[in-house]
C-alpha cells in the first residue's frame, strides 16, 4: 500500500493540496499527544509528520526544541513513540504517517532494526534531519527493504547534482525547504517558490510539500498556487501546544480550528 | 562530490541538513585552494612566528621525573599568544573566512578559550565575531567573556538545552544554517562534520613537525612517546599528525575521567563511550540507551564535551593510537606538582596528560624519552583551583 501516492490521488480529484501538520510525539505528554494527533487527523490534516522527541535537535528553532525537552521531560522513548503510531494506525488506516527525527535516535537502535520497528508500527516515511544526500544509502537501503519512503530534503541551495540525485531517490514526498535557517514560525517562508518547484518536477521529484516558517492560510495557498503539493506547518501547530499548556481542551479545540483553517486554504483555483 | 576522503574509516562524515552541504563543500574547496597558494601559506606562517610567537619551545624538565631512566619534555604550546595550541588553527581558518570572501565568524566555546583565540584573530583580521557560549559557562568564564568583549566580539549566552559547550555547537549550526553565505563557522576543534576535522588537524601540525625537529636535535631520536590530552582532541592530533607513520613512537591521548569513568561524571568518549553521531561526525559520543546526548563533566572546561574527533575514534580502533583516563584528582595534583617542580603552571586539560606521563615515567625500566604536549597554561584556571584547593597547596 502506497498511502502517499493514494493520498495525492484523492487530492488531485478533489482539485485540493496537502495540508500536513507536524507534532512532536509525547509534548506535553503522551496520553495528550495521542488526542492531539487524533484532533489532527479529525480536523482534516491529510497526513501527518510526527517528530521523535531528541536531546540535540541542531535544524530545530526554539518551538521544537521546547517541544522535545517537554517530551524528554517524561521520558519519552522511541518505544513510547512507535506504540503510540501503532494505535493511531489502527484507528486510520488510510492517512499517512511520516516521522521526523534526528539520526542518532536510529543508530542507537540500530539503522535496519529502526526502520523495521518503525514499519511494524505502520510508518509510511522517515525522514532524518541530519542525513543529506551523502550519507543516506545505509538508510534508503533499510527504508527500501521495509517499503518505508526515505523522504529527501530539497532545500532552497541545491545543486543540480542534488536535484538530480533527488529526481532519482526520491519517494513519498519531497520536502521542499522554504527557507535557508532553522524550523520556527518566527522567520515566514519565502513563497513562491516556484522556480526550486519547477526544478523538481523537470527531474521528476515525488511531489513536494513546502516546509520551514508555514504558519497561515495564506502561506498554504501561496505554496500550492506556486505548484507544491501541499504545506507542511510544525512550529505554528507547536505554539498552540505551548500556548495552552494547562487547558487540554482549549488546547484541542485551537488546534481543530487551526487545522481545520489551514486545510481550507489548500483548495485551487 | 568531495575532493578529499570523509571519513577516517567508519568515523566521521558529513551528518548535517542538506542545507549544510553548500557551506561544507565550499570549506573544502577554500582549504585546498589554499593549501597549493603560496602567497596563503607565506601569510599564514607569517603570523604563526610574528603575531603568535612559533615555533614554541621545548622543554626538558629538571626536577619532575625522579625515575633516572627517562626524559620528560615539554612542547611548551602554553607560550603561545592567547595562552594555548587554539591560536593556531583559527588563524588558519580566519584567513579562509577572508578567502571565501565573508566578513562574519560564527564560533562556539565552552570555558572560552576557543572564544579569546576566534575573537584575537578577528580583531587582528578584520573580521565580525559572534561567539556563543552556555549560559552557565558565561557565568562561570567571566574574565574570559570580558577579553572577548574587549576584542570586538559579541558573545551570545545559550540558554537551550543544558545551556554548556553542546549547546553552543547546537546554537552555532542553526546560526550557521540561517547566514552561511555571509558568515563561516570557525568550529573550535576537531570534531564536527567534514572537512572540520581535517582543516583544524592540518593547521595544527605544527606542533608535531616542531616535536619532532626539536627533538632530533637535543636527542638525535625521535621521542618514545608523545602524549596530549583529548577532549575534542584538536592539540592531540595536532602532536600526532606528524607522528602517525612512525610506529615507533607511541601515540597516547588522555581524556578526562572527572570523578571517575564508573561514575556518569566524566568526559572519556573513547575509553567509556559508545558510537554514534553528534554535532556531524559519526565517533564515540556520551548517550544513553536511546541515543539521547548524555552531558560531560571534567573539572577542565577545555574537556568537558560528549563527543571526541573522529579521527582520534579511528587511530584507537586501529590501535595505532592508545586512549586512557585521568581524574580530576590526578590532574589537579599533576597541576600542582609543575608548578611546584618545574615553575611552570599548566591549563588542567593539559594536566592531564601530564598526570599520565608521569605514571609512565614511574613504570619506564628502559632509557625512555617523552614528550607531554603542554596545549595551554593555567592563568585560565587560578580562579576555579582556588575554589577547589584553598590553603592545600
């Protein structure tokens, strides 16, 4: 089962682009993380990019890194994490599940004994932040071998080379850097970027989705206009986490609003 | 693709964002450039002997060994402008930053020796520094800071994370990441991502190439052995380098073993840790079970990082180089004795080393020559022993 590939198909007859929130697995906890994660799916996120809590996260502004040490506060393990996807799983068969993690949290387990943990539990994509192109193979070998999609990174930088070698490994999805820097709300994507889209479809990249400073409506529609796939959004669906720390219900119902908005700015036309 | 190897074996690598890539490769291609132009070269040495006081002397001490049998000397990195071997290769990296044609310096410290050497050169280069260090080390550092200050630079405390030197190279990579077409990561050591580990090793050669001219001249031999201490292991490879393909002198790097590497409080990757990746490099880190980052600890600041070279992981693999351990103990009275004996009082990552030269030198039964690379002095530490020792000197 291809979920991405089935996903953007439903999409394209509905004439509608992505919207993919990103959460960081066990912030603030992980029974909340759980309902968070169902509020998203609920809300109308077309697939989701759920983080492994690290102790290091060097691509990760200040939101991520908070919502890591709150995870780490309650010792979140990779273990926790793969349960947790395994019911999520279970209760939406369909929706794409994608993890965002960092690569020592897949070497300490073990590269082939990872991705076959991560597929057991109904893991669609994994995308590591510290591995480039150079240093993927030993991933993209395991990811292959468990039919996991290694998601590859086109950031706003790249050279021909690395489009081409996109153009050739890609799976899944491509995620599209809308900005040089780190993950934050604070700095906005530079959308259109229709020129690096335009690279990637001339070398035939899985579809891409825009990531890095998405956090309104308007950004959504501006990266579907300008030819992506879809948004991803994580530091802007953080903050709503961290703003309402001590109101589990308020926190899920913002949440649901905030989703429910950005979903509706992916339609075209 | 990369014009030079990577990796040393199964260690090192390039494990940083995509984003990166263009930043690294560019690095790369600045050094060799460099490397094959003599009007660089002529600049760099130039300011290695006139601005940085090279070549360092070498000294054999008088009255700390007591086994009649062997020669204890010391390559006397601590007479060196700044204090310490660091001065070396952020010289060199100073002058590829104005090759590569920025203007800005990102660079990480943890008791701030890395930070006073970056902001020397800058000020001397003409170059903007912007140094980050751990909000606790910047408290702890305070005279350290001030000289950075006072040279230009503008130091940006880190509270993330454990706000120490982990989170300074953290916070240096994200800065490095938003501002990599104007700004070049002057990383402090040699650890990181490719080609860090091998620039830093190249401008730190001099140290061994010295050793070694200085040594077949007062003993028309090359040394037994040559011991440094390794933290991030930049002034060990930097001893070793010239070394390497001498199998005759033994090569051997003393991390720090804070309260003793059975306790969590130590900084000995190699002797106590297991591999993984931090901060780019593939190497032994500190981590627990789940490949979380665990914190160091070294009563030397200079040590106190989870991670070492990879190279250095590489040399005790292959058993060409060996790794042991000193305690915070057996530097402090290390310290002390030098001072004492010899009138010399070194940095305490230095003493390092030294503690284990010294247990070498007691167990020696044949005529045995070593050199102890003395990286820094201990002006840096008077503050921090007093607290320790008081009166018990």
């Amino acid at each position: 089962m291809d979920r991405y590939a089935d996903m953007f198909a439903r999409l394209d007859e509905k004439n509608q682009g992505a919207f993919v929130p990103f959460v960081m697995i066990g912030d603030p906890n992980l029974e909340q993380s759980e309902a968070i994660i169902c509020q998203l799916i609920e809300s109308g996120a077309d697939a989701l990019e759920l983080g492994i809590p690290y102790s290091d996260p060097i691509a990760d502004g200040p939101t991520i890194q908070a919502a890591s040490i709150r995870a780490l506060s309650h010792k979140t393990t990779v273990a926790d994490c793969m349960s947790l996807i395994t019911r999520v799983r279970t209760k939406y068969p369909h929706v794409p599940i994608g993890l965002l993690l960092y690569s020592n949290l897949v070497m300490a387990k073990g590269i082939e004994n990872f991705y076959a943990t991560a597929s057991d539990a109904g893991v669609d994509s994994i995308l590591i932040a510290d591995v480039p192109l150079r240093e993927a193979t030993p991933f993209q070998k395991a990811a292959q071998a468990k039919g996991i999609s290694q998601i590859l990174i086109a950031p706003p930088n790249a050279t021909d080379e690395t489009m081409e070698k996109i153009g050739e490994f890609s799976t899944g999805y491509t995620y599209l850097l809308g900005r040089a820097g780190v993950t934050g709300a604070e700095t906005a994507a530079n959308v259109p970027a229709s020129e690096l889209i335009a690279r990637l479809h001339q070398h035939k990249a899985a579809p891409s989705l825009l990531g890095f400073g998405i956090s309104t409506p308007e950004q959504v529609k501006a990266a579907i206009d300008a030819g992506a796939a879809g948004a991803i959004s994580g530091s802007a669906t953080v903050n709503i986490i961290a703003a309402n720390l001590d109101d589990n219900d308020s926190m899920l119902k913002q949440l649901g609003d905030f989703v429910s908005a950005m979903k509706a700015a992916t339609n075209k036309g | 693709m990369n014009q030079l190897e990577t990796k040393f074996g199964e260690f090192g690598g390039m494990y940083v964002p995509e984003l990166l890539i263009p930043a690294l490769d560019q690095l790369e291609k600045a050094f060799l450039d460099a490397k094959d132009d003599p009007s660089f070269n002529e600049e760099f040495l130039s300011l290695l002997k006139d601005y940085a006081g090279r070549p360092t002397a070498m000294t054999l001490t008088r009255n700390l060994v007591s086994n009649p049998k062997v020669k204890l000397y010391l390559k006397r990195e601590d007479l060196l402008h700044g204090g310490a071997h660091k001065t070396n290769q952020v010289l060199g990296q100073a002058l590829l930053t104005k090759r590569m044609g920025k203007k800005e310096v990102i660079a990480e410290t943890g008791a701030g020796q890395h930070g006073v050497a970056t902001a020397l050169a800058c000020a001397l280069l003409g170059l903007k520094a912007r140094i980050y260090m751990g909000a606790k080390d910047v408290e702890r550092q305070a005279p350290n800071v001030f000289r950075m200050r006072l040279m230009g630079a503008e130091v940006i405390p880190v509270n993330a994370g454990s706000g120490t030197l982990k989170d300074a190279v953290n916070e240096a990579m994200r800065d490095w990441s938003a501002n990599y077409d104007t700004a070049h990561y002057l990383l402090g050591t040699a650890a990181g991502p490719h080609p860090f580990p091998t620039i830093v090793r190249e401008y730190h050669r001099m140290i061994g190439e010295e050793t070694r001219a200085q040594i077949m001249e007062k003993e028309g031999r090359l040394p037994d052995a040559v011991v440094a201490c390794v933290g991030g292991g930049s002034n060990a490879i930097g001893m070793f380098a010239d070394f390497i393909d001498e199998p005759s002198v033994r090569l051997v790097g003393v991390e720090p073993a804070g309260k003793g590497v059975h306790t969590k409080e130590h900084g000995a990757t190699i002797v106590a840790g297991t591999k993984g990746i931090l901060h780019g490099a593939y190497t032994y880190i500190m981590q627990d079970q789940e490949g979380q980052i665990e914190e160091s600890y070294s009563v030397s600041a200079g040590l106190d990082y989870p991670a070492v070279g990879p190279q250095h992981a590489y040399l005790a693999d292959i058993g060409r180089a060996e790794y042991v351990a000193a305690t915070d103990e057996e530097a402090l009275n290390a310290f002390k004795l030098l001072a004492r004996k010899e009138g010399i009082i070194p940095a305490l990552e230095s003493s390092h080393a030294l503690a284990h030269a010294l247990n070498m030198a007691d167990e020696a039964e044949d005529d045995t020559i070593i050199v102890v690379n003395l990286s820094g002095r201990g002006d840096k530490d008077l503050a921090h022993v007093i607290n320790i020792l008081g009166d018990d000197i």
